[in-house]
C-alpha cells in the first residue's frame, strides 16, 4: 500500500491481491490515514491483480469510515477482472470514480510518517 496527496485529497494505492492476508495486513494503515487525513480519500486500484470477499469487505469498510467522517470516497478502477467483480456486486457505485492520477508525484510507503508533507 502506497499514500500520495493529491490536492486536499489522499490516495491510498493498493497493490497485489485483495484476500483475508491483505485486509488483516492493511487495515491498520488504513486506520492511520483516515485517522490523519481530514480530506477526500481516493482509492487507486490499478495495481490490484486479485479481489475477493475479503477485499470487498476492506473497501466497504473504507467507504463506511469516509463517509461516517463526513468525507467523499472516490476510486480509480483497476483491471478489467476487477473492475468486473466491482460491477457484479454493484461496489464501484458507492464511490466516486475518477480518472488516471499523476502518477510522476512521490509516493510514501506503507504509512510512513511523513506522508502529511508529500505531494
């Protein structure tokens, strides 16, 4: 998981594959940057190659806490698998979807401390 601000908002890029390990893995990290941003969260799934049960309910549990903190959560689609899965379950409706980011601005890794000054 990488963090970049972009604007007020915060992107959060998940990578790899969306199962029970990755959600246990990054719900703490998600915790910190909900918990330390006040904007907008984007949820960059470009980099996803897998999401199944337990990935869905990460980004459900994403969507919940954005909003619960009165913010708006938005998602750039991943790949054609995923993207699939997100229709069928009617997932990707929940969030706002945005196009491609500039993707050239520094990314911090896994909830590094000083990604409030990145950007």
């Amino acid at each position: 998981m990488r963090y970049r601000l972009a604007g007020a908002a915060i992107v959060v890029e998940l990578r790899g594959e969306l199962d029970i390990m990755a959600h246990q893995r990054l719900s703490p990290g998600l915790d910190w940057t909900l918990d330390c941003h006040d904007g907008d969260i984007v949820v960059d799934l470009r980099a996803v190659t897998f999401l199944d049960a337990s990935g869905m309910k990460l980004l459900v549990r994403i969507h919940q806490e954005t909003v619960r903190r009165g913010r708006r959560p938005a998602l750039v689609r991943g790949n054609a698998q995923v993207s699939k899965v997100m229709r069928i379950v009617r997932l990707e409706q929940a969030f706002d979807l945005v196009g491609d980011l500039f993707v050239d601005q520094p990314f911090a890794e896994d909830g590094d401390q000083d990604i409030h000054r990145a950007g």
